[in-house]
C-alpha cells in the first residue's frame, strides 16, 4: 500500500450504501469535506436520510453517475451488488472501496485522528480493522483537541520563518525547535 492523503474538493464522491456501515462512511467523507458527494440508498435509515439530505439521489446509481465519480464508496451491501457495482465502476476506470471487502478494494480507508487540519491516520492494510480502531483510540488520547490550535499556531510561525527568506533545512530545524520549547511531546 502507498499512503496518500486525497483532497476531496475537487472530485466527485458517490457513496453507495445501507445501514450503519453508510452512516459512518458519510460520517468520514463529511469530516474530511467532501463537498462533491451523492448519496444512493435503497433503505435509508432516518439518520442516513437525515445525515445525506439533499445529496440522497435515490436507491443505486446509474452508470452514468458512476461513470462520472472519482470515487465510489461501497458500504454495508451484499456480496453480490458490491461485486457488480465495483466492477461496473472499475470498468469505467473509477477506483473503489467497499467495505470490509479486501479483494473489492482499490483503495483503503485507514483509522483516522482528526485535530482541525492535523490529520492522523492508522491502517493495517486492511488485515486487522481492530487494531487500526484501537491504535486510533490510543491516538484520540495522546493527541487531543489542543492540537487543533497547536498546528494553528506552528503554521503560523512556520510562514513567519519563510517570509523571513529561511531555508527548508532551516525551517525545519526551527520547527523542532520550537516543539522541544513548546514541550508539546514531552
């Protein structure tokens, strides 16, 4: 696996899915701002009606849409439809993730960690969903809500360092610096 993180603003999300499993993948795709997502749902629970809104387009998408998606997100269907809707979206050069269904997936969605921009992920290459879920509790921990501001902050300074004509080498070690002055992982 190649870790990357993608920047969602720009693409098109289509999110096919029932139940739970469709509640908490439209939950992460909201929290990383996808801002380009439908929505297909046969039976929306209330809270995935309610969640999607005016992005749930109906029960399965067309090629079309799939088509037009630059990715597809399969979540709590049957083996069956996720075979033929992955492949359908495959076909049409889409990369595609369904869940909990390794050999289905172009791509995986690691345990994440969310401070404002700092984003912290964990993945097991989809060999252990378990220990990525408790190595993130883990994480929630060490890592709490402070440091939404503390990136804030070091951005800020980092940007003062690079008006100042500093170089990378530079600005780097002035960023460790300014942790180690901080204490932030002391």
């Amino acid at each position: 696996m190649f870790p990357i993180l993608v920047d969602l603003s720009a693409m098109t999300v289509v999110l096919v899915g029932e139940g739970e499993a469709a509640e908490k993948r439209l939950a992460a795709l909201d929290a990383a701002g996808a801002p380009h997502l439908e929505v297909y749902s046969q039976a929306p629970t209330a809270a995935l009606a309610k969640q999607a809104g005016k992005r749930l387009k109906g029960a399965r998408p067309s090629d079309e849409v799939l088509k037009a998606a630059h990715l597809v997100f399969l979540a709590g269907l049957g083996d069956r439809e996720s075979v033929a809707l992955a492949g359908k979206a495959r076909a049409a050069g889409r990369l595609v993730n369904t869940e909990d269904v390794k050999p289905l997936c172009d791509f995986h969605v690691p345990a994440v960690v969310r401070r404002g921009d700092l984003t912290i992920t964990v993945s097991t290459g989809g060999k252990a969903p378990g220990l990525a879920r408790r190595l993130r509790l883990h994480l929630e921990r060490l890592f709490g809500p402070e440091w939404a501001g503390r990136l804030d902050e070091l951005g800020r300074q980092r940007r003062t360092w690079r008006s100042e004509g500093l170089e990378l080498a530079e600005i780097g070690r002035k960023v460790d610096a300014y942790i180690e002055e901080k204490g932030w992982l002391a």
